[in-house]
C-alpha cells in the first residue's frame, strides 16, 4: 500500500473502533513509522472564540465550533484555503495551519472555510494498514468539497464518492 497524506479514510461499517463510527479523517502525514490524521467531522464542545482567549488571552469574534481531531490530545490546528496563512499544504486548496501568527491571521481573514480543530488522529508503524486490511476504512483523495462539507453530511458525501 502506499502512503495516504491528501487522502480521506472513510469509516466502512465494519470498523471495530467506536471513536471513529461513521467517521471521515483527512490523513496529513503517513509513512513507514507512523499516520496522522485529523477527524473531521466529529462535533467538539468549545467555540473558537472561548479556546482563542484562554489559549492567548486575546478576544476573537470567530465563533466555530471547534471540532473533535480524534481521540489523542493535540494543539489548536486550523483547516482553511489561505495558502499565505498555511504550515502545510494538504490538497489542492486545503491548508492545515497551527503556528500560533498563521492561526490568528487565518481567524482575521474573512473566510467561511475555516475548521478549527483540536486532538488528531494517529496510527503507529502498520496499525492503519491492518485496519485497512480487515476492510474497517475506504479510501479517497481528499478535496476541498469534501473537507469543508457539512460535517453532518459528510461520512454520506464520500462514501457515495467512494461507491
């Protein structure tokens, strides 16, 4: 198998692992030793605004819901189309920013396509292959529609892309 950064993993009904049920996660980084990803469309508790402020003591107007990256705890990343703002490209039109200068200029930017994110997703050496091999996760490569779709329609939107 190849190495799956710019791609989606898609929860098949057959995944074992309940952290991820009906789950799309956007691989950032894969190879050998390890996978990371972030989980995109699992619905977090905080707003953008209240983590900014207790993160920076700085008041921020964004109101997002920050989103749920996966079971580890990570940083505050933000998903967005600003190449001049980014850390990383992802895809095409898809930027992954978590510096703390490219997170705020991101927020001041006036952009509907922001996914504020905290916690990730991660695999250890072989740990997403086997998975994959057991048919517990389909693959697509990730675009910009399908990363910033409702993440309530989301796991639907690329399972139909997938069938």
């Amino acid at each position: 198998m190849g190495f799956l950064g710019g791609n989606l993993l898609v929860a098949s009904p057959y995944l074992a692992d309940r952290n991820f049920l009906r789950s799309v996660v956007l691989i950032i980084s894969h190879d050998d030793e390890h996978a990371f990803g972030l989980l995109l469309n699992r619905a977090g508790y905080d707003s953008l605004r209240e983590v900014w402020q207790s993160l920076t003591g700085e008041v921020q107007m964004r109101s997002e819901m920050i989103r749920t990256g996966g079971p580890l705890d990570g940083p505050l990343m933000v998903l967005h189309h600003q190449s001049d703002s980014a850390d990383t490209q992802i895809v095409d039109g898809v930027y992954l920013s978590s510096t703390r200068d490219n997170v705020r200029q991101v927020m001041q930017a006036p952009s509907s396509d922001l996914i504020p994110v905290m916690g990730y997703s991660g695999w250890g050496a072989g740990q997403l292959e086997v998975e994959m091999e057991v048919g517990g996760w389909m693959t697509l490569p990730a675009s910009r529609d399908i990363v910033f779709a409702d993440p309530a329609e989301m796991w639907n939107i690329a399972s139909r892309k997938i069938s």
